[in-house]
C-alpha cells in the first residue's frame, strides 16, 4: 500500500504540536530537558536498530556518517535553543518564531542553491518577517528575559534549517531509522557537551519528570521528529517545515487551558500575519508529492 507522504507529515505536525506543552510542564532546566528527551529516544529505539539496521549501519560510508553527524548537531542545537526559548517567553510567541524556518530556508536555497523564487514567495516572506517583528513587539513589555526567549527561538528555526537541508539529501540513500537513530545519538551527544560549558544541573530525581521526557520521547520526536525524517526522501525540506505551521496553532490553545498564557492582541496579529504568509507561500511553492 503506498502511503501519503503528506498525511505522514500532518501525523507529525501533530506530535510536534505536544512538544512546547511537555517543556512547559517541566521543572528541569532546558538543557537536561533537552539530553534526557533525546537520550529516552535513543534508548526506545536501540533494540528495533539492532534488531532490524545493525547491517545497514556498518555499511555507511564515511561521507553518509560526517553528513548524519552534522544534521545531528544542528538538530541537538536546535533542540537546546527551543527548550530555552520556552523557559523565557510564552508557547505562542516560541512556536511562531521557531516555525519560521521556511522563510530562512528559501534565502539559503536562493542564496547558496541559487533556486529562484516566484514574486509571490517573495512578498510572503516580507510579509512573515513583518509579522515576526509585530510578534515581538508584544515581548519587549515582558522585560529583557522574554526577548531573550524569542531570540533563542529564531535561533532554534536557523538550526532546523540547516538540519532538514542536509535530511533532504542524506534521506535518498539512508533508511529512516538508521538515519533517525544516529541523528538523534549526535543530537544527544552534542547537547551534553553543551550542557558542560552552560553547567545546568543534569541530576534528576523526581519520577513525574522522568515520564516527562518519556513523553517527549514518544510524542514529538517519535512520532513528530522522525515521521518528518521518512517523508524527506519524498518531499523537499521547504514543504516539511510548512507543514509544521499547524504546532504553533495547537500548542497555543493547549497553553491557554493549561498555563493560562492569554496570547496578547500583538501576538495574536503577529500570529495571524506570519501563518497567513506562510500559508500564501505554501500555495505559492509547488512541491512534489
């Protein structure tokens, strides 16, 4: 039976959508968060790897493993400025400025791929930096820790760019879960290291937390993270990161009933302006299935 790419990909947006709710949630500073989510996924999936990809593993090439290395860098990268970002500023203004990674992937395939873009396109990004930038106006009121938020999270979307880039070309010769599950081990190894100059405290203790990052294990990375990963090798990484647009939505309405994080009136028109531009760009972006 062959499977909808673009189904997959809605199937992920929504796991994703779970994962500003389990940071929130969370009493651990960001980067343990960050470690012991990736570490539960590595552990979950090193039986299934063993089991099934153990061959396939100790066929890659040097070239296949520096390129997953480097995709799990950045992802590691990603995940610690995300879960930053949700320790300073609100789910809604994260969630928006961590999903504009579309726009700063089509400047990186028109500037360093030379891929041309369609007036249309153009306008939605100018349009969505606007929105970007009404969005965080909203956060200078909540002081410099909210700013500081925001800038982890755009910081967080330059990452993923870099890491759905190189998933796009890596994924036509590597299988999903041996590309998955060395992308998450680089990802959990550079987090560490991080952690080791930020010097956060990786001791945890309470039981609630440790289903936290089980949580976050299964939800948003499994079944968010890696169906994202699979549908690489048959749609480009722009379409992926659009798809995505959907979590700021759901994890913006759970925070409301939640954290009792009422979206301002700038936030609320800064949203509504980049997922309108985004949306436009989508439409505009032919993407093969």
């Amino acid at each position: 039976m062959k499977i909808n790419p673009k189904l997959v990909i809605l199937i992920g947006a929504l796991g994703v959508s779970t994962s500003p709710i389990l940071i929130k949630s969370s009493q651990s500073p960001a980067l343990t968060i960050a470690f012991y989510r990736m570490l539960t996924t590595v552990i979950l999936l090193t039986p299934f790897i063993l089991a099934k990809n153990l061959q396939e593993l100790k066929a890659l090439t040097k070239k296949h493993v520096f390129q997953i290395m480097i995709s799990g860098i950045f992802l590691g990268l990603h995940f610690s400025a995300w879960i930053l970002s949700l320790k300073f500023t609100t789910v809604a203004s994260a969630t928006v400025l961590v999903n504009t990674s579309p726009v700063m992937l089509l400047l990186i395939t028109y500037f360093i791929f030379k891929e041309k873009s369609s007036r249309t396109e153009v306008i939605a990004i100018l349009f969505a930096f606007l929105g970007s930038i009404i969005l965080t106006l909203g956060d200078f009121s909540g002081g410099s820790n909210a700013v500081l938020g925001d800038l982890y999270a755009v910081a967080g979307a330059a990452f993923i760019c870099v890491y759905l880039i190189i998933g796009n070309k890596v994924r036509q010769d590597v299988s999903m879960p041996s590309y998955t599950y060395l992308t998450y081990a680089f990802a959990m190894v550079t987090i560490f290291v991080t952690n080791l100059f930020v010097g956060q405290d990786m001791i945890v203790t309470a039981p609630r937390e440790y289903l936290l990052f089980l949580g976050m294990a299964i939800f948003p990375t499994l079944l968010g993270h890696s169906l994202f990963n699979w549908s690489l090798k048959y749609v480009n990484a722009t379409f992926v990161s659009m798809a995505i647009l959907t979590e700021p939505i759901i994890a913006s309405i759970f925070a409301i009933f939640l954290f009792t994080e009422i979206p301002t009136a700038t936030q609320i028109i800064g949203s509504i302006i980049i997922l309108s531009a985004l949306a436009v760009y989508n439409n505009a972006k032919k993407t093969p299935a």
